[in-house]
C-alpha cells in the first residue's frame, strides 16, 4: 500500500518549497559515485534508476538531492522535481519501502545514522521552528513518547542548530532532533510539516501521517497517533506489501 493511502486527513499543515538545488552538499557530483552495489539512484517518483539514465537526467539539466551513511558505504540520489500527472501530496517513499541511509548532527552532539534505530520501531517526525502545526503536536508527541518507552524517537529538520535548539528550548521538547536535514527531507519527498514515519526494527517504513488537525485537542491528538501507530504495527510485513514495494 502506498504511503499515500495511509495519510491522516490534513486539516491545517504547514508546507514547505523544495530548493531547486539540493542543499546538503555531500554529494555534488553523482559520477564521484557511479555503480555500486550500496549506491540508489530514483527518479523524481521515487523509481529505481540505473545509473546511466540518472546521470543523463542530470546532464539534462535536472536537480536532484542526496543522501549518504559514509560508516555503512551508502548513498541514495534522487531526481527532485516535480512529478508528471501528480497532483496533491506525495511522498517519494511507500509502506516497505527501506528508509534511505543517512548521517545528520544531533542537537546535543555526534551524529546518527539509520543503523543506530535497528532493534525497535522508531517513530520519525518532520518539523521546523516557526510550523505552528508542528508547534501544537510536540507536547502529543512527548506524551505518546513517555508511554512508549520501547521504541525510539527522532525528529528532524532542515534547519540549522541555532533554530533547532530554539525549537527544543522553547517548546520543552526533550525528544532527539537531528538538524541540517535537508538532502535526507528532499530523498524522502517531504513537503508538508509535520510530517510523520514510523520506520520498522528493519529499517522500512512501516507508515505516514501527513498535517495534523489544529482544532483537536490534545487527548484526540494522542488517541489519533495512537490508533494509527498499532495499524501499521499490524499491518502485512514489509517483505509482503502489496503496490510500490521496492
């Protein structure tokens, strides 16, 4: 099933421009990579391409944003851009897709990659300082944190630490953040904030939930969150997902 199948009803959500060029800067040319067995290249849908007819879309004038895990040796580039006959909101990434691999700064020091979260599922969300949504949904999340204990939790942004930790600061928001995020939010499609995945001990995307409705209070927030978590949870097993499974 497709992430889009999977999406909360958006009542008021912030959103985002994607940068016409990729802004993370640790892979500006894509022939420094080439073939590899642990390099991905997709087109702007998020479809697998070979390396040749990445590079020829490229030459071609495309964009495209990266991401990388330089201690695993993995790299994932995608075309961005906008898709051909889609309209609305989508995500480049599906139910049992593998999430892409990533090394960002964390708020309170060091670095983390995608392997740091095997083992537990681990519930990503998707913000920025000024998002009043993404503002509102941070004391559901912490809530839905201390009742959680078995799982991890991460959020990430495009913004630098400065802006992140004023988030942090003044929202008393105690979950890790993860900034400078922008090559891993442009691989993934994410242009609507809040944003959240929750990725499975395997590391694929088990859900999504995009926007969050501002006129709920808190306690449906929670049950909201709550009740879409455990049906992903129960849902087929990534290996098995029907429609998009890469």
């Amino acid at each position: 099933m497709r992430i889009t199948r999977l999406l909360a009803l958006v009542a008021l959500a912030c959103t985002f421009a994607l940068h016409a060029q990729p802004q993370d800067g640790t892979l500006s040319d894509p022939s420094q990579l080439g073939v590899t067995a642990n390099t991905r290249y997709l087109d702007a849908a998020g479809r697998p391409l070979d390396y040749v007819s990445f590079k020829r879309q490229v030459d071609d004038g495309k964009h495209y944003s990266s991401t990388r895990d330089t201690r695993a040796g993995e790299a994932m580039l995608r075309i961005t851009g906008p898709v051909p006959g889609q309209r609305g909101i989508h995500l480049a990434f599906g139910r049992g897709d593998r999430f892409p691999p990533f090394e960002l700064p964390v708020l309170d020091g060091g670095v983390r990659r995608l392997g740091d979260f095997h083992g537990r599922y681990t519930l990503v969300s998707f913000f920025f300082a000024e998002c009043a949504p993404c503002i509102a949904e941070a004391p559901m999340l912490m809530a839905y944190a201390r009742e959680h204990r078995d799982m991890n939790f991460v959020a990430i942004t495009y913004e630098d630490a400065m802006d992140a930790r004023r988030f942090a600061t003044d929202r008393h928001f105690d979950w890790p953040i993860l900034h400078d995020g922008q090559g891993l939010i442009d691989v993934l499609g994410v242009s609507v904030y809040p944003t959240l995945m929750l990725v499975d001990p395997d590391g694929h995307i088990a859900g999504a939930a995009v926007g969050m409705a501002m006129r709920d209070d808190q306690a449906k927030r929670l049950a909201d969150l709550s009740g879409w978590i455990e049906q992903w949870k129960r849902a087929e097993p990534a290996g098995t997902a029907p429609n998009g499974t890469r």
